[in-house]
C-alpha cells in the first residue's frame, strides 16, 4: 500500500478509543515543551501521519537534482553577462550585493534547505525552493519520533535525525576551515529566532556540539565575542538576510576578518521564485538535455515570469493559476487567481511591478481528513517539506492548514507534524500492532 493509504490506517487506528487519549494526552505534553522552547506559532496536528523512505530518498535526488540545473542556469547567465549583470538580472538590492559567496552559488558544497511539495495524483511537485541555513522545522522530526515510540516503533527502525545530518554537515564544513569554534548565529531583532515564536537554536546546537570537535556557541549580532572574528571561527548564518538591521556591519566586520559565514545571500537568489519560470523557459526553448527536461515536467509546475505587456493574458485565464510575488517568504505573495477577480489582482500586482510576479499553474493537491476536538473530521491542505543537507535527504514535515489553500505556519492557518519516513514492512507492523490493542 502507498504511504497515504497507511497513514489514513493510522489516523483511523489513533483514532479508536484505546489510543486516542494517549496520542491526545502526549500531543499535550509536546505541545508545553515547544511553548517552553520558543515555539508558541507552532501548532501540532492532531494525529501522526506516515511517509515512505524510499520515496523520501527518491525524492531527494530529484531536489539535489533541481538545484544542479539551477546551478548550471546560473552559471551560464554569469558566462553570458558577467556578475555586475547577474545581480541586475535577479534585482539583487545593493545592500546584499556584496554578501554573495560566488563559490556557494554556482557549485553549493554547503547545502542547506527545504524544499516544499504538494502531493497530486501525478506524484510529488515542488512548489518553494527554500535552500538558506536558517530554514527552520527540522525539530519537528522530534515530536514524530515520541509519538511513534509511544506507539510501539522500535528506535532501531526510525530514520535519521535530520538535525543530525545538519550537524554532521556543519561539523564537516567548520573541520574543512579548521576551525577552533563553530557559531549559530542569530539576530536579536524581534527577540531573536525563540522570541518570534520558532523553536530555539538550543537543539541544533546540541546536535553539532555531538558531532564537532570543538566548542558550539549560540550568539547574535550584540553577543558575538569579538575575540571570536577571524579564520578560526565558523559561522553558520541563522537569521534571515532581510532581518538584517545594521546596514550589514555585521556581516562585513566577520568577513573582513576572514570568518567564513554560510550561507550569504547567494542563498536567497536562489529562492527567488523565479526559477520556476527560468527552468520552464530553459524547457520550452530546448535549453535542457532529456533528464533536466523529464524533471522540470514531473517536479516542476508549469510557470511563466509576469511583465506588463502580458499581464492582461495572464489575467484572462487566471481561474488556472497561482500568483507569486518573486522574493517573499512566510505564506506572503501569493494569490490563488480563483479567489480574486481580475482588477483586485491587477492592482496587487502592479502595486510592485509586474515584473517581480510569476504565474504558476494550479495544482489540485491531495488532502487529508484529520480528527478535530469536537470529534468530527477536518479536511485538510497539506504541504510535505523535504529537507536536504548535503546529500542527507530527510522528510517530512507535513503542514496542514482546514482554512486556505496556501499552508503556512508564519501565517497562522497551519498546524504541523512530521511525517514520519518508514519501508512498507514497518509501516504494516506498526499499523498492525495497533489495530490488533484497539
């Protein structure tokens, strides 16, 4: 049976008297233990849910494989037009034009990132590229692995820790610079990462500290040592480029003494959304060979890059599309075309430029029916976030929003999970033994 068909069993074997006041007293429990680790936004689904690891692996090639064709698109846009012009093709703000690792973008030896998939009757389609280290909800795994304890899974049958493939990726990294110390680092704007409602630094640092052979520290931009500033020190960058408040000083005090920081922001050109539409436009043009072509038509909504002089086409058939501004983040930009009419989403839309939008086609994604507290049912929007570390390949962490069709916890109109990746064998034990004490 698929993943989906054994977790629908599961929701339904959770969800019998003998087990649903357990998962539901335990979901309680995670839930005070991620408020005391910073986390108030994120609320927890009300039932554990399943994924398949050879699909996971499956899927995760296809990412590393997305993220090679981005690279070598911009390796060839760099050739055609020089670097000066690159960042003028990709509207590349002057503050952040001197914070881009060049090495980083064109070949990623520091690949950090999660991408977002919508699960159709076609298979998985990557909908965001979020390929930055200070991606955050690889804790959540945490959560899924208590519960599938409590449920009766083995430890040895449990997936890797995706934080423990992180650390083993930034340990290896910090040791490639030789480095004496390795820091997380924050921005202390709106509290810093706990204090804007994210779980802490805490767990990744105690995850790297396992792995490193030398001291991790957790600081921002005001608690940084300055005795820290040099080659010796390896910083993993964990606050958002657009937190940054001090017109970059920061950044440009730690490089200029020679700090390797991963990542810059190489990382956000990356995850403009307009790689969609370039990947589309390299496939439409012939531009890819018969691998980037078959991935980009299975992995990839169909995508165009707006402007003015073809937003009315656009409009025409809107029913059919998503709108996307280029470069936002947190469940902002984006506008499903059947739930707005043509002149709200004209103005939307010119209120930035047409030129910082695209259009991607609808998907109709596959939902899931989850118990709620009143004990009924509640269909829910799903997304599957995949995360990569290197080559380490990890999923998932399931979002599922009863209230819109875009699914996003910074938002407020998601609750998450992690699906928890199984073979069939352990999916159907599992599933079995609990079926058998219900």
């Amino acid at each position: 049976m698929s993943a989906r068909d054994d977790t629908e069993r599961l929701v339904a074997a959770t969800t019998r008297p003998a087990w649903a006041g357990r998962i539901d007293a335990l979901l309680r429990e995670k839930r005070i233990e991620l408020d005391s680790d910073g986390g108030h936004l994120l609320a927890l689904l009300t039932r554990p849910t399943l994924a398949d690891e050879a699909e996971v692996q499956t899927l995760g090639a296809d990412g590393r494989a997305l993220i090679a064709l981005q690279s070598r698109l911009i390796t060839k846009e760099i050739d055609r037009v020089g670097r000066d012009g690159f960042l003028d093709l990709m509207a590349v703000p002057d503050l952040f034009r001197r914070f881009v690792n060049w090495d980083e973008l064109c070949d990623p030896a520091y690949l950090v990132g999660r991408l977002d998939l919508l699960e159709t009757d076609r298979g998985f389609i990557c909908c965001e590229i979020n390929v930055d280290s200070c991606v955050a909800g690889a804790e959540i795994y945490d959560v899924g692995r208590d519960v599938m304890q409590a449920l009766g899974l083995p430890d040895t049958r449990l997936p890797s820790r995706p934080l423990d493939d992180l650390a083993a990726l930034v340990a290896e990294r910090a040791e490639a610079h030789e480095a004496g110390r390795i820091v997380i680092l924050d921005w202390s704007v709106g509290g810093g990462t706990g204090g804007k409602g994210y779980l802490s630094f805490e767990r990744m640092r105690a995850a790297v500290a396992r792995q490193a052979d030398c001291p991790v520290h957790i600081a921002d931009e005001l608690s940084f040592d300055p005795a820290w500033l040099g080659p010796e020190t390896f910083v993993h960058r964990g606050f958002m480029m657009e937190e940054i408040s001090d017109d970059g000083r920061m950044l440009d005090r730690l490089l200029d003494a020679g700090t390797p920081v991963y990542s810059t922001f190489e990382a956000d050109i990356r995850m403009d959304k307009v790689w969609f539409a370039r990947f589309w436009e390299a496939r439409r043009n012939g531009a890819l060979d018969e691998e980037e072509t078959a991935l980009v038509d299975r992995f990839v909504p169909e995508s165009w890059e707006l402007s003015e002089d073809r937003l009315d086409a656009f409009l025409a058939r809107k029913d059919e599309l998503i709108f996307k501004i280029r470069r936002a983040f947190g469940g902002k930009g984006i506008l499903i075309g059947a739930e707005e009419s043509a002149d709200s989403l004209r103005a939307e839309i010119r209120r930035s430029s047409a030129a910082n939008w695209i259009a991607q086609a609808m998907l109709a994604p596959l939902t899931l029916d989850l118990p709620d507290t009143t004990g009924g049912a509640e269909t829910h929007e799903l997304v599957y976030g995949l995360y990569l570390y290197g080559r380490r390949a990890n999923g998932f962490m399931l979002r599922g929003s009863t209230r819109s069709r875009v699914v996003n916890v910074s938002i407020g109109n998601a609750r998450i999970n992690w699906a928890m990746a199984l073979s069939e064998a352990d999916r159907n034990a599992l599933i079995a033994g609990l079926e058998a004490t219900a």
